[in-house]
C-alpha cells in the first residue's frame, strides 16, 4: 500500500465504492478500520470530496460553507483513489468492472453501490430559471444567490426538507414564503395529522404561510423565470423563487443491462439486497439511501435518513473484510426547523394510534403504538425524553404500560 498519497487516476480491483456521499465514505472508512490494506477507490459524480448533505436544507442554505465528512489529511493518511466528476454509466457484472461515461473501465473485487436519490422535479418545470431542487451543494448555492433579492417563495411540498427549506428561507429574510401541501398537513406522510399540525404552529408563529389540502396546477413564467405558481383551487400566488420538494426517486439508471436487480415501486423501488445488502451480483452490495435491504425477501427495507446510512456502511464496511451479521440498531431521524429539534425513534407509521405525551405549546413528545404496543416516538424540543425511549422500543413494549 502507498501510504501519504491520494491517488486520483484509475486504480480499482479490491473494493470499488460508486458514489461518494455519506455511505461511499463511511463504507471505505470502515473497511480500512477493519484492517483492509487493499486498493479502496472511491468514484462520485460530484466535483466536491464528500460532503454531509443535512446541513444543505440548514445551516448551508443560511449562508454557511459545506461540511466536509473528512478533511485532507485524512484521504491522505487513508490511501483512498477519489475520482471525483466521473460518473459510471453502466456495470458489467461478467467481468467484474464499472464503465465511466467516458468509456473508461475499473476493475473490481468488492462493489459497493452507494448513489443516493435525485429529488422528482414538478413536470414542465425541469428549465425554467427561478424553480429550484435540493440535493447537492450546487442546487443548494443556486437556491441561496437567488433567494438573496426574492420578495416571494413558494415551497411546493411539506416534507421534511420543504419544512426546513422554508424555515430556512424566512431566516433568510424572504419577506413571504408559503409552503403548499395536497395533504392534509404538514409532514402527514411521515408522522401523520395530529402531530404534523404541532409543526405547523411552529411555522405559523414564525410567519410562514402553510396551506394544506391543495395542490399545484402548474407554474406562470415571465421573461423566461418563474413568476407565479397556481393551485388546483385556482388560487395564483405571486413567486420568485420556487423550491420543488416533492420527493426523490433512487438513482439505478446505471444499473440497466447489468442484471442488477432493482425494486419494484410497491417495494420502494432502489437496489435489491438481502437483509443484509448483498444485490443480486455476486460481490457487489448496496447501501444508504439507493438501498432496499429486505426487497429480495420480499420487504420494503428503504430508509432515506443519514443514520440508516452510516449504520449500513458501518456493516458493509466490515463485512468486505470479515464476514458479520450484526443487527441494525433502532432507526433514529432528525430534523431542524426554526429552533427546534425534531426526533423520531424507532418505526412509527402515519395510520399507528398516536399519543401526545406532553405538549407546551411549542415543544411535545409522542408515542405511537400498533396493536397495543410501542412503535416509536417523536419529539420536538425534547431530545432526553426521545433517547430514553430507546430501551422501551428495542423490547416491544406495550403502550399501555407507558400511559
Ligand atoms: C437537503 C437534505 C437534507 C437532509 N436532512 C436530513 C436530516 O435532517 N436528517 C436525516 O436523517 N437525513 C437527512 N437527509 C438525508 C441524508 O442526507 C441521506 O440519508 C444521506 O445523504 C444518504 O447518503 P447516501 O450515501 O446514500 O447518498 P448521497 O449522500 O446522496 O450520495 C450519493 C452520491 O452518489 C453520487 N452518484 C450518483 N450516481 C452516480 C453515478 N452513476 N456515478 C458516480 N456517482 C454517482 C451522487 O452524485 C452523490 O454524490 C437530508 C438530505 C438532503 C438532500
């Protein structure tokens, strides 16, 4: 091994990692804890050495620089190849190899697929100036220059980044902004109505406009921009700048001829694994947000959260060195809007019987339960009272001994 360089031309056979984002690095990371010595090389479509994207919707969009996940010193002390800017176009599975798009090939031992998710764009939108998506940090400096001079936004979609977008764009100093959901409120699909109407509050007290229950019909232009969205209830509301967050599709495209079998859409979609990442290819695994761990047993295992990512690339990481069967831990999530903290732990799902444990107006906890017992939590503004459910989730505990 040539340890103090980083190696930026092809390098490739041991294990190849496509994708650099959270899970690239954190596989790579852990392979080299782990005591591999081998070549590790690591190929990302982005010109930028692995970033942490959470911050992007957060404090990035608010003016800060982006969060590198591993500074210089350590690719050096790491022997890693980055290929940065190169994107692999296909997988040729016989010969061990991924094919850049500039018809370069890079053999490999281990293949590790970590490619994320691009977020769905609003159809006809896809080139008009002023309408954003967030992803990577060019989407994220392009949405924050334009924001600058905006008297208006509108968010089109309240998920978990429609929320933090837009509290971050009143921050900002966007004299209005307003969030349109067709469901009944905000975050309903992850956390379901009662406890989506507590971020509401949150938003309305701040100022942000929050209208629920209708959806976008399109979006005017004027002199090529974006001007004005309308809503299916024929409202036209004045806009700027137009940020579209209606959720995101694995990236698999280069998977097809590859016999790489990908999910179906009823099973989430993303890269088939088992239940503990292996795709359909010998030697070849998926992790984080692209990965369906559980659809090749028939189970829909997609988790979009940075934690499930690290915890996966963490197993995958070992595993390509000493084969190991470790349990994933408790899924954890979070997000920030305005001054709160938003936690979820463990599995709740929207149609779960939800219970609101404590509530002061601004920060709450609940509990969510099926069939009698605990499924998870969610907390805002009370991160002690989330953690300490941990044990009580891990043992299936039943609701009625918490109430
Ligand atoms: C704005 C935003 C805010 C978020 N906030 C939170 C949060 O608050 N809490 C939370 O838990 N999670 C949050 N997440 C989710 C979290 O960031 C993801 O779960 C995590 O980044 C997933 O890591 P990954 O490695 O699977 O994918 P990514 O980090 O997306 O990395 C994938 C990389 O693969 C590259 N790639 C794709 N195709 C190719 C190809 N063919 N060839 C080469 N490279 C390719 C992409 O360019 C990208 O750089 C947020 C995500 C976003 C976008």
């Amino acid at each position: 091994m040539n340890a103090g360089t980083v190696r930026e031309g092809t390098e490739g056979a041991g294990i190849v990692i496509v994708g650099a984002g959270l899970g690239g690095i954190r596989v790579a990371e852990r392979a080299r804890q782990s005591g591999y010595t081998g070549p590790v090389t690591l190929i990302g479509a982005e010109n930028y050495q692995p970033y942490d994207r959470p911050p992007l919707s957060k404090e990035v969009l608010r003016g800060a620089d982006r969060v590198e996940l591993k500074d210089d010193d350590y690719y050096r002390e790491s022997d890693l190849t980055l290929r940065m800017g190169v994107r692999v176009a296909s997988i040729d599975t016989a010969a061990h190899a991924v094919v850049t798009d500039s018809g370069e090939r890079i053999e490999y031992q281990s293949l590790v697929l970590a490619t994320g998710l691009m977020p769905r764009a609003l159809p006809g939108t896809e080139d008009v100036a002023g309408v954003h998506l967030l992803r990577t940090y060019d989407d994220c400096v392009a949405l924050r220059d334009d924001a600058k001079d905006a008297k208006s936004a509108i968010v089109i979609g309240a998920g978990f980044i429609g929320c933090e977008v837009a509290a971050s764009l009143h921050q900002l100093g966007v004299p209005s902004v307003t969030i349109i959901e067709p469901q009944e409120a905000p975050l309903a699909q992850a956390l379901g109505v009662e406890v989506g109407n507590l971020v509401r509050r949150v938003h309305v007290e701040a100022g942000v406009d929050i209208r629920t229950g209708v959806g976008v019909s399109g979006v005017d232009t004027a002199d090529g921009r974006a001007s004005a969205v309308r809503l299916d209830d024929g409202t036209v509301l004045p806009a700027d700048v137009v940020v579209v967050g209606i959720g995101s599709v694995p990236v698999t495209d280069y998977l097809d001829g590859s016999g790489i079998e990908v999910a179906s859409r009823e099973l989430g979609g993303g890269i088939a694994c088992d239940e503990s990442g292996r795709t359909s290819a010998p030697d070849v695994y998926a992790v984080g947000d692209v990965a369906n761990w559980g659809a090749r047993a028939g189970r829909n295992g997609r988790v979009e959260h940075w934690n499930n990512t690290v915890e996966q690339a963490a197993l995958i990481g070992a595993e390509l060195v000493l084969p190991s069967a470790e349990a994933l831990a408790l899924p954890y999530f979070w997000s920030d809007q305005f001054d709160l903290k938003i936690q979820m732990l463990g599995h709740p799902a929207p149609s779960d019987e939800v219970h609101i444990v404590s509530d002061d107006g601004r920060k709450f906890v609940a509990y969510y339960s099926r069939d009698g017992l605990l499924t998870g939590v969610v907390g805002a503004g009370k991160a002690g009272a989330v953690m300490k459910m941990r044990a009580k989730l891990q043992a299936s505990t039943p609701i009625a001994d918490l109430l």
